[in-house]
C-alpha cells in the first residue's frame, strides 16, 4: 500500500525504533530535577495523543479568527501531473502501470511532496491572493497519499467573501497556463473545519492502545520525510503559546499578546524565547539546562539534527561564524547571496536546500515557518521575473 515496499517497511520502523530508543535513554537536567527526551517530544507516534490535540487546538483556533474577521472558505485540492502518478485507474476501475511515469528521484513521493508546495506558495502569490491583508487571510493544509504513493494536497484558505471570486479565478488560470492537470477549488463546503480535518484525522493512526499498530499510511510519512500538516503563521508562534501550559488556547495567547497584556524577551542570537512577563509576575523564565549523558550509543546520523551550535565572531572586523564541528570560519556575507544576484542555477540549488530543511522531521514549527518565508521569498522573485 502507498508504493511502499518490504525493504521500507523495515527502514520506517527500525527509524522509530531508534528514534524512541534515543529519546527514552537520553535526558536533560533542569534545577536538579532529570527529565527523558521523550516526555518533551511529539509526533503521529510519539506522544500522538498530546499532538492531535495540538493540531485540533491549532485548527480550531484558526477557524474561530477566520469567523470573528468574518472570513469565507476556499476548499483547494491539488494533484500532481500524471509523471509523478506510477499507477493510474482506468474507466473500468482497473488499475494499471501508468506509462508516463517517470521514475527518478525527481518524481518520488518526496519530490512531489515539494512540487506541491511549490504549486500552492505560486498560487499564494498570486496578485488576487497577496493584495488581501495579512490579518485578513489565513490557511491550513494536509498532504496525504494516493493509494500509488503520490502526494496530493488539500487546503482550506479563508479570505473576504469580496475577494474569492476573484482568487479562485486567477488561481484557476495559473492552473491551467501552467499544466497542472487535476485542481479543484470548493465554495461551497458547509463546514470546513470538519472537512478538512477528516483529511487531517485519518493520516493519524490509533496508538492509544497499541504503539504498535502502526500502519502503512504513517509508515509513508516517515520514510519520504513529509510533514502532514501546515498552518499560516497568522497567530503566534507555538514556542511562546506552549510557554503558557494550557492555560489558554492559540488565539487567546495571540490576542494577549496583540493587546500587550505581556512581553515577551528573546534571545538575539538563538531567537529563543528567555522570559515572557506581565505586570505583576514572570509567566516563564529559561532555566538553566544540562544535557545528561546515556550508556546508548550516539544517536544515528539520519536521526541527528542537522542544525548546528554556530559561535558568532570576527575576521578582520567582518561578521563570521565558528563552525565548532568542523574547526572552521565562515564570513556570513559569503555564506549566502542576495536572491537578486544569485544565477538561475543557483536559485535552484538554493530552493533545493531551502526545501530539504522543510522536510527536516527535527525542525520546530519557528524553523519550518522561517524557511517557508524565504521560499515564498525566492518564489516572489521569480514571479516578477516571470511577469507577475
């Protein structure tokens, strides 16, 4: 099922395996007081109870902003085009080998993964889509696979009734001009939050009882390295809401924050957040933390965070970089060009870094919603290069 073979199989769950293993033997120590790993960490198979409820609370807190701006639903389905599709369905209902697949890695599941992507940040950029107000438009979307194993992508955007005739238009259009065969765009669905989270729910396997019972379908998310679910950064960041500990939901912690019932400090190298405080009290404070050291073996180097502990410094009174793991000095204004000078082959490679890091599973929701930016950055450019 979902283009998964045996030899996947195995990899997907020997991946979890080790992955729950580095977790359950390593910890950190906060004021004296020893913590595992894996009572902070989760995902749909670790702790999945604590992250459904994050993705119901996340949807639902974007829903309500949408009704209280007084925001109508565009349901979007988008499908890859038939190189990216290894089976196909005839009228009969017989499934047979699709003869225009392309089977290289840049028609696997995890390139089609970012095609999508790709699709829905052009139509995002659409002149009919960014003309409408940051605080008037807000989306979440799902990848889920086809039986084959392709990807396809369904969104729910909410936008001013005024605005989506407009939007579904011009985003048909580009559909068309660009030769994405299979798109939809839904007006009228009744209730969006519970369509969309049908798609949302039924990606998840059922751990409660038996961690175990992990099916094919979880199986695909792990081993191509795609994240289910996505969300606009129109409310908080989930850093600053989990500091609050449920005491309130995603669109209470926005709007608190919005009306300056606190403040909240951040660190200027790492971004972190260091203390969020209001009149009267101190909500959350860094404690200081050590890391605890295992009898396991170092975790493997599919599993390690590819993000490193860079040591900010000087060369001859220029910005650099340490790189402590390699013993070595990066300039930061050699480190990356301007999007504006960079050559079209170096745009692509660029775009292929930028998206390799999306589809790290270690990247917090901050990191995913920062590389997000820069791609929508780099695909602004190129529209306009385009004629958009």
């Amino acid at each position: 099922m979902y283009g998964l073979t045996d030899d996947l199989r195995m990899i997907a769950l020997d991946k979890i395996k080790r992955q729950k293993r580095f977790l359950s033997e390593n910890g950190v120590d906060i004021l004296g007081n020893q913590y595992r790993l894996i009572d902070f960490f989760k995902n749909s198979f670790i702790n999945s109870d604590r992250y459904i409820a994050e993705v119901n609370n996340r949807v639902s807190s974007l829903y309500r902003y949408a009704k209280e701006k007084n925001l109508v639903n565009v349901f979007v389905t988008l499908t890859l085009p038939s190189e990216y599709h290894p089976k196909k369905t005839l009228r009969n209902g017989k499934i047979i080998d699709n003869p225009r697949f392309i089977d290289d890695e840049d028609h696997s599941s995890r390139s089609g993964a970012r095609e999508l992507s790709r699709m829905f940040n052009r139509i995002q950029q659409l002149r009919a889509y960014r003309d409408i107000p940051k605080d008037q438009k807000v989306y979440f979307r799902v990848y889920e696979p086809h039986k084959d194993g392709t990807p396809h992508l369904h969104a729910s955007i909410f936008i001013p009734e005024d605005c989506v005739e407009a939007f579904v238009k011009s985003a048909s259009n580009w559909c068309k001009k660009y030769g994405i065969e299979q798109y939809k765009f839904e007006t009228d669905i009744k209730n969006p939050v519970a369509y969309l989270m049908k798609y949302i729910l039924k990606t998840f396997d059922d751990l409660r009882k038996d961690d175990g019972n992990i099916t094919d379908l979880t199986l695909w998310y792990i081993v191509h390295g795609i994240c289910r679910f996505y969300t606009s950064r129109t409310l908080i960041s989930l850093e600053i809401y989990k500091k609050f500990r449920g005491a309130f939901d995603l669109l209470e912690v926005t709007k608190m924050y919005r009306n300056q019932e606190f403040s909240v400090l951040v660190d200027t190298v790492t971004k972190k957040t260091v203390m969020i405080y209001d009149d009267t009290h101190v909500i959350y404070s860094r404690k200081p933390v050590r890391k605890l050291q295992s009898s396991y073996q170092p975790v493997p180097s599919e599993w390690r965070n590819r993000r490193l502990d860079f040591i900010f410094s000087e060369i001859d009174g220029k910005e650099a970089i340490y790189n402590p793991r390699s013993n070595t000095f990066h300039l930061l204004s050699e480190i990356q060009k301007p999007v504006n000078q960079m050559s079209i082959q170096e745009r692509f490679s660029y775009r292929q870094k930028l998206i390799d890091e999306l589809y790290n599973p270690f990247n917090e929701y901050d990191d995913l919603g920062y590389i997000e930016d820069k791609l929508l950055i780099l695909d602004r450019y190129e529209m306009q290069l385009e004629g958009y």
